[in-house]
C-alpha cells in the first residue's frame, strides 16, 4: 500500500482523465507536454504528498504508513483500523500497537515495552496490564478471548498481527 500519487501520461487526456482518475490516478496529463511541465506535475503532486503528510524526509521508515496481518497504521496521522475498521486509540495504546506491529510475533517483556513504545528507563511501577487490557478492549473481537495479544506467562506478549483463519501471515 503507498499513497504516493499517481500521474499518467496519457497521448489524449481529454479522454482518458475521467477513467484513470475512477482508477485511482491522481493526476492525468499529456504525454505531448514538455519534460519540464511533466516534471513541473510531478514536482507539485510530491510537494504536496509530503507537506500533507508532515514529513521531513518522505523516506522515513518512522513515518511511513503500514499494513501487518489484520492491521493498518499511519503514524504520522495517527490513524488505525482493524480488518478495515478504524479504531479510536488514546496516545499510550496507540504507541503500544505501533511497537507491536514492528514486532508482530515476538514476545516482549514489559521492561522493552515500557522503554521501547514509551521510552520509559527502568521500572514501569503500574505495569503494562492496564495499557494491554485497554487496547485488547479497542481492537479485539472477544476481549476476555484475545486472539491479536497473546499472554506468554510469566514473560511478557506477543502480538500476532492476524486471526489464524483469515490470515496467512501468521
């Protein structure tokens, strides 16, 4: 999935504009036009594709939207959806699901948790239980059945991204 815009170069415009644009083209233009008004096209789409999306450096793995198993995120718009349904999250969850997502099935313990989704050193006295039981809540069929964040007692959780029956990721 990108959202970088999309420009065709067409021979006749006129004619093909409505349906590339139905398509998912964000700019249809001719082919016959000079290389700098082709250029000067892409130049403006881009600008604004990276002034839109806030990005300094549109290279930015930090940044760039993703798709792991069943989820969807976009950083830098704080936008997440879950088998195709957007999901409000509040700051703390949000950062606990990206961390997720960049390390979908590998057991973290709290201490990485706390240091690596919230940059917390040290001891987390509260735990991650509370901010774990609110996201399970939010993105979850079956909350008390969790089957995105797994327990691994006694070590920590493991996010696996994908039901096992709609998925083959997992």
């Amino acid at each position: 999935m990108s959202f970088l815009p999309v420009i065709i170069l067409t021979d006749t415009p006129e004619q093909d504009a409505g349906n590339m644009i139905h398509l998912g083209a964000d700019m249809c233009i001719s082919g016959k036009d000079s290389y700098s008004v082709i250029a000067s096209h892409a130049d403006a789409q881009l600008r604004r594709y990276t002034e839109y999306n806030h990005y300094a450096d549109p290279a930015n793995a930090e940044a760039v939207p993703f798709r792991v198993g069943d989820f969807f995120i976009d950083p830098a718009r704080r936008i997440v959806e879950v088998c195709g349904r957007l999901v409000n999250l509040r700051p703390r969850e949000f950062s606990l699901l990206l961390y997720f997502m960049r390390n979908p099935h590998i057991v973290l313990t709290s201490e990485q948790i706390c240091e690596h989704a919230w940059g917390m050193e040290g001891s987390y006295n509260q735990g991650v239980a509370h901010p774990i039981r609110l996201l399970r809540k939010a993105i979850e069929p079956d909350p008390p059945k969790p089957i995105y964040i797994e327990t691994v007692h006694r070590v920590g959780y493991r996010f696996t991204a994908c039901k096992v029956e709609t998925c083959d990721m997992c």
